[in-house]
C-alpha cells in the first residue's frame, strides 16, 4: 500500500514542481529579463545565465505547493475511486493511509531546506553580480556618503536598572570602498573620560583588526568636560570595531544568505541602533527556518482534505483548491511577516503562527474525516 501510495504521489508532485516554478520563473523573471534584452542591450547569453541561476528560488517556492497539489489530487482521485472505502474495509484507519503522504512532506522539507542553505543563495548572489557586471551599471556596491554607525550599551544605574545609552558614534563624510575620509568619532565608551577622534582619512587593517587613522587629532575630554589633552597624529592605530565598514559596504539581500550569514550579519548591525532593521532581519531569519515545514503543513492539510468522502472530483478541481489554499496560506504569512518587522508580533511567532495555525487545522480536519 505505502508503495502504492508513493508511485501514485510522484507524478502529480513533479508535475506541480514544473507548473508552479514555470509560472514564478516567468512572472518574476523572465519579463524582466525580455525588458533588459530590449531596452538595456543586455546579451542573450547573460539572461539565459542570468535566467538558470535565479530558477533554483523558483522551485523552492513550488515545493510546498507541489506537495499540497499532489496528495489532494492523489488522495481526491482515491476517494472518489472508492479506494479508500477498500481499504478502510480492510480495517485501515485514515492515520495510516495518511501516512505517506507525511513522509513524502517531510522528506521534501529536508530536501526545501537544503536548497535554501546550500544552492538559493549562493544561486542569487552570483545572478545579482552577474547582472551588474553585464549591465556595467555605475551604482557603488556601497554606501558612497553621511556613514554613521551608533553603538550603545546597557549601563546600570543606582537603583539597579539598566539603561540603553550611547556609548560610541562614527560618522564619515565620504567612503570608496577602501578608505573613508572626514571621520568623527565620539567615544564615551570609557567610565570618566571620553574622547573625540576626528581625521582626514582612515582604513581597516585586517591584519591586526584596527582601524588605521591618519593625520588627524584626539581630543581628551574628563568627566567634567573639560579638555584634559589633545594629541595630534599622522598615523595613528585605534582598537574600534569593525561595523561601521560593514554598514557602509553592500551586504547580499535577505534573499541572497542563508541562516549562518544572516546571523553575522546580524551580529554585526546588533548595536547599530536600527531597531527596524534589525527586527526584519530576525523575522527573515525565522521564516528561513520555518519555511520548509510549509510542506509539512500542505501535507498534511492535503490529506485531510482527499480522505473525506466525496464524489468523483476531477484534477481541475484539486488544482482549484490546491491554489485558493495557497493563496490563504501566504496572505495569512505575508501579515503575520509585516506585523513582526513592525514590532506588533515577536520574530518567532511571526514566522511560526501561519504553520502553528496549519498544523492545528490540519489536524483537526485529519480527525474528522477519520470518523
């Protein structure tokens, strides 16, 4: 029966992969590409390489829609084919027949999560470069003026509080992807002496992890405000963290990191201060960790629904349904996102709440029709 059951579930599955990713492959790429082609002079040859890189995101996207078009439309056709009548009269239980279609899930949310660590990104950063390069587009892949990078931490107070306080500011007027020129940099980092850093130019060294500052001036100041020293340099090393050239540099998108370079870079922007992007960051986190278990929840949910008793229902039906579901299933998870980028919903629960809800009427439709 379970072999049955798979050899049945597989030609739906791999027909769904083919259908969705050809249908977000040409809305999402293919005539943006058409329009590059035409207007932009870009040459064939780069967009179709353009074209097979950014198709692996596609068939992601089509594996969790693939796996609920397959067992609705498999477990539909046995309904309707009296063949789970047979085997209920077997003394089968709806569970068991179900299970296949489990196991197929979650083999294709491992399989989802593989591709969205190991192939997706690395796939979308290297189109994203390969596009520039071909369009020979003049944008920097940086952030050309006004850097500034806060820092804060937690200070405690008399009475035991702790308070979130500004603790270092790095501004520069200007960076070429090397250098960066016109710094300032207030550093109240220090308990009863501050300082103010201000040069014409300055670099990171990786080889020794500081900042390389030159001709410029340090400005002492005690905790009375009053100037204790003032030092002039040429050059002049400083133990300063290395964020603020990561903030300036162009990072990949969300799109283009998996969870391991998403959590660097988040590590990175944690005391920037920019509560907004640091929220969307933890949200596309979580929802890099919880997408794949979709499958499971499409699963799932299909099965529920082909085991109820019905009439002959025909493949356009279960392609109906299958696409009403998923449109459900994504506005539900599109909302629950925007809520948690805007603070109303925790990054976890914004990213679980649409597979939480899932599972939970799943499950509950699973048990109706095994009564």
């Amino acid at each position: 029966m379970d072999r049955y059951i798979a050899m049945e579930l597989l030609p739906p599955f791999l027909f769904g992969v083919g259908a969705f990713s050809s249908v977000g492959v040409a809305i999402g790429t293919v005539f943006d590409l058409v329009r590059r082609v035409v207007e932009s002079g870009l040459p064939l040859e780069i967009a179709l390489q353009v074209f097979l890189l950014q198709f692996p995101a596609f068939v992601v996207l089509a594996f969790p829609m693939s796996t609920l078009l397959a067992v609705l439309m498999t477990y539909s056709r046995f309904s309707s084919d009296s063949e789970l009548i047979a085997l209920r009269g077997c003394g089968i239980s709806v569970y068991r027949i179900a299970l296949p279609a489990i196991v197929l899930s979650l083999v294709v949310t491992g399989i989802t999560f593989l591709f969205n660590e190991q192939i997706v990104p690395a796939s979308n950063y290297q189109a994203t470069l390969t596009l520039n390069q071909a369009l020979k587009r003049e944008t920097p892949t940086f952030q050309e003026e006004n850097i500034i990078y806060p820092e804060y931490q937690e200070v405690k107070q008399a009475d035991g509080d702790s308070r979130r306080i500004l603790s270092r500011l790095f501004y520069a007027d200007r960076f070429d992807g090397q250098t960066m020129s016109g710094l300032t940099i207030i550093d109240r980092s220090k308990e009863g002496l501050n300082q103010i850093v201000m040069a014409d130019s300055a670099a990171w060294n990786p080889q020794q992890n500081v900042w390389d500052f030159f001709n410029g001036t340090i400005y002492l100041v005690s905790a009375d405000s009053s100037y204790r020293n003032i030092v002039r340099f040429e050059h002049q090393q400083l133990q300063l963290p290395r964020a603020p050239l990561d903030v300036a540099s162009r990072g990949r998108d969300y799109d283009e990191m998996n969870i391991a370079e998403a959590r660097d870079r988040l590590e990175k922007i944690r005391y920037s201060g920019d509560e907004q992007k640091i929220r969307k960051l933890r949200v596309r986190i979580q929802e890099k960790i919880s997408f794949p278990f979709v499958c499971v929840v499409f699963g799932l949910v299909g099965a529920a629904l082909g085991t109820k008793p019905q009439r002959r229902a025909g493949k356009a039906t279960s392609f109906g349904v299958s696409v009403v579901i998923i449109f459900t299933y994504y506005l539900f998870g599109f909302i629950c996102s925007a809520l948690g980028v805007a603070g109303i919903l925790t990054p976890v629960t914004s990213a679980w709440l649409p597979n939480v809800f899932g599972l939970t009427a799943g499950g509950l439709l699973l048990v109706r029709a095994a009564r």
